[in-house]
C-alpha cells in the first residue's frame, strides 16, 4: 500500500509539473506575424537600416535647401589681441616749472604773475597692450545665386535616390517573398512524395507477405523511405534559414514566427504594346531618374563655378576697433572701466567695399581653370552613363517580356504534362498494388510526378518574378503587373 501510495504521490507531482511549465511557457511564446507582400515591404522599408542612412543624407540636404539664404547673411566675429612690445617705448609730456614768472606785490602780497615756463617730461610707456575689435563682411557674386538652384537640385536629387532605393527594397522583398513561397511548396511536395514513398512501402510489405512480391522489392522501399529523410530534413533547415534572413530584413526580432499569405500565379495580360513599354522605361525606371537628375545637378554646380571664376564678386565690410589706453598697464588697471577704452583709449572702424576678380580661371593650365574642364569631363561622362543605361534598360525590357512569353508557354504545355504524369503515377501504382509492375517503376512514376509540378511551380514564381522586374524597368507601381498590391 505504502508503494501503490508513493507511485501515485509521484506521479501526481509529475503532472502538475507539466501542467505549470506548459503555464509558464506559454507567455513565452510568440504570436505569429501574418504578412503580405505589401505589408512585408512597408515593414522592410520602416525599419532597414541602409533607407534609415539614406534619410539623414536626405534630411542635412534639405536643411540647406530650407536654409539656403543664410549664404547672404553677414559673417559677423569678434576679436580680442593682448600684446607686447619687444622694446620698451615713452612718450614725451610738457610739465610747468612753478616759480618761473615776474615778481608783483598786492595789498602787502608779493608773488609772481606772468607764463611759467614749461619743460619736457618723458614718460615710459607699458609694453603690454589690448585691442578689441568687431568685425563685418559680405560677399556677392552671381555664382551664389547659382549656387542657391544647385542646391536645390541637390535636394531634388536626393529625393529620388531614396526613393529608388525604396524602390528596390520593395522589389528586393517581393521576389524573396515569393521564393520563400516557392521554397515551401518544394517542401511540400518533398514531403508528400516521402508520404507516398511509406505508402509504398507499406504496400510493398504487405505484397511480400502475401507472397505477390519478392522480399527484395520491400528492401528496396525501405531504403528509398530512408534516403528521403535527409533530403526532407536538409530542404526545411534551409527554407528556416531563408525565412530569418527575411526576417532581418523586415526588422523583426530573431525567432519570430510569420506566416506569409499565398499569392495569384497569373496576373492580368501586359496591357502596353513593345514601343510603349520601351518609351515608358526610357524616362521612368528610377536609375535613369536618378542619372537625369546628376545632370541637372551638375550642371548647375558647373554654371556656379563658371560664375564664380569669370564674374567679379563685391565684398562689403565694416569694422570697429578700440585700444586700451596706451598709457595704462592692463594688469593694474580695470578692463570693465569705459573711460580706459574710449575717453583716454583710442578708438577707430571703416566701412570698405571691394570690388575684385580672380584671373587665374582664365588660363587652362591654373588650378581654377582645370577644375572647370574637369566638371565638363564630368558632365560627358555622366551623359554617357546615361544612354548606357538607356540602353540596357531597352535590352532589358525586351529580355523581360520574351522571357515572359516563353514562360506562359512552358506552363500550359507543362500543366498537361502533369496530368499525364498523375495518370501515369496512378496506373503505376495500382499494377504494382496487383503484382504486375515492379518497385522501380513505381519510383520512376514519382520521380517523374514531382519533377513535373517542381518545373510548373518554378516557372510560375520565375513569371511572377519576372513580372516584378518589368514594373521596376517601367517605373511603374509594384502590383500594376503582377497583382498582390502595393506600397503607396
């Protein structure tokens, strides 16, 4: 009784155990993410970091832009000069000797009336001096109110690129969205053609018991249920692999659960013509966008620095200084006193107006006038950058819809395929359940079943992906094409 007792109190601990660690597990664990494509693409583009780099960029060009008048502003500054004389200097004084006039006497008073005479007194001065000055200037040229566009188109400029690099953020999300998707299908049918290879084997032990098949066709699917595991084992630990670099990508923390809603195969038909679809890509795909607005750029920087070396430029300035009185020792009397700077200080300021020119921009060969042949060399290399691209792109576009086209028709006559190779994998089957067909056949059937729905699947997301490049190339909105929505 004392046994029976103990196994009971032992096995009740065992089970409130359980029950409290399920209870304290369960808070632990996370609540599955649900993703869209464009739900995936807006979290990407909130939280990656190189768009976050990209933004501060953005933010110090649009204070200069908000803030570009402040170039008109006066510089305004402050100096303060305390110095000493290698050599001691004086200054000559004139002093009256008493004494020295005529004699007179009044009332009994005698003293004398009449100039005294005066005599010099020289008088060595501090070798220590202070002097405060405030100082003004104003530069113009025409190259600065250049300058205020260039910056501008700078800012412009800046606008696009993030937004191109939005773009293929969003474009770089969509296609790993759907090769997760189509890693997962593979999984699937990996995993469904391990389904089928047990049920043969179970099939294939059940014949052998019964006498319709040798010993050696149940071996043989032993071994291929067992040569399936790994290979079932190794696709899972990569699609889990693949889904944590997405979910990097997205910001999420590390482990979080998501699960990603399926997406159509086939979108509607392109509704744009070959010469519409080229016109379209030549001045709307964001990296031609992006080069046309360099050259905007600079070309405005070029016309400022022509400005700035072939106009003469005005320079206003006003100054206003004071010394210490010369005659007083900084380090015994008081700075704060105003009568020690202005009464017996000395004081002074002007009011200038420079007007001026640099010549050195005139010779080829002087560092002024290399700088504006090298923005020229600049500007052609950026045009040539640019009809490059346009080209490509062309090429590009073209590539896109022949793969397109070929894609469509691979599909249909595959999807046929696979209709035929389901029959085939069924009659298979059934003869070999009957004693007629050998386990090989039955493994080739399979073999050729999953090698049929792999090729069409894979051809659909290649369409889809496809159909993700062609919007990029077009500058239009992700979804136009291929469906399954986009980011605003």
């Amino acid at each position: 009784m004392t046994n029976r007792l103990r196994r009971g109190f032992l096995l009740a601990t065992i089970v409130l155990s359980c029950v409290f660690s399920a209870h304290a597990q369960a808070p632990a664990e996370r609540e599955a993410v649900h993703l869209t494509p464009a739900a995936a693409v807006d979290m990407a583009i909130r939280n990656n970091l190189h768009l976050e780099m990209a933004r501060i960029n953005l933010d110090i060009s649009r204070r200069r832009s908000n803030l570009v008048w402040n170039q008109f502003l006066p510089t305004v500054g402050v100096t303060g000069t305390l110095s000493r004389s290698n050599w001691a200097t004086s200054a000559g004084g004139i002093v009256p000797i008493p004494g020295t006039g005529t004699p007179i006497t009044v009332d009994g008073i005698s003293g004398r009336f009449g100039p005294d005479i005066f005599a010099a007194d020289p008088m060595t001065l501090p070798r220590w001096n202070v002097i405060g000055a405030l100082n003004a200037e104003l530069i113009f040229s025409f190259a600065l109110i250049e300058g205020i566009q260039a910056i501008r188109n700078e800012y412009a400029a800046g606008l696009i690129t993030l937004e191109r690099a939005k773009l293929q953020m969003e474009q770089g999300i969509r296609k790993m969205y759907n090769g997760i998707l189509l890693l997962k299908a593979n999984v699937d049918l990996l995993k469904e053609s391990y389904r089928n290879t047990q049920r043969q084997a179970e099939m294939a032990e059940a014949s052998f018991r019964a006498g319709l098949a040798p010993r050696l066709a149940w071996l043989q699917a032993q071994v291929a249920v067992e040569n399936m595991r790994p290979a079932v084992r190794d696709l899972e630990n990569t699609l889990e692999s693949l889904k944590g670099n997405f979910a990097l990508l997205l910001g999420l923390p590390h482990g979080t659960p998501f699960v990603l809603q399926p997406i159509s195969f086939w979108g509607s038909v392109i509704p744009w013509d070959l010469a519409e679809m080229l016109s379209r890509a030549a001045s709307g795909k964001p990296d031609i966008q992006e080069l046309q607005a360099n050259i905007i750029t600079l070309q405005s920087q070029r016309q400022a620095l022509r400005l700035q070396n072939h106009t003469p430029f005005i320079r206003f300035g006003w100054t206003l200084s004071t010394m210490f009185d010369p005659t007083l020792s900084p380090f015994r009397e008081s700075w704060f006193t105003r009568d020690n700077w202005t009464s017996q200080g000395q004081a002074g300021g002007a009011f200038s107006v420079t007007v001026g020119m640099n010549f050195n921009s005139l010779f080829s060969h002087t560092r002024e006038g290399q700088q504006l042949r090298d923005m020229d060399a600049a500007l052609q290399m950026q045009n040539i950058m640019l009809a490059q691209t346009i080209r490509e792109t062309e090429l590009e576009v073209f590539s896109h819809i022949n793969s397109l086209e070929r894609i469509r028709t691979n599909v249909e006559v595959q999807q046929a395929t696979v209709y035929l190779a389901e029959e085939s994998f069924r009659l298979t089957e059934e003869a070999f359940r009957a004693g007629l067909q050998d386990f090989q056949s039955v493994q080739n059937a399979a073999l050729a079943l999953d090698q049929a729905r792999l090729r069409v699947l894979t051809e659909q997301f290649n369409y889809l992906n496809y159909l993700i490049d062609l919007e990029y190339s077009l500058g239009i909105p992700f979804g136009t094409l291929s469906g399954n929505g986009s980011v605003e």
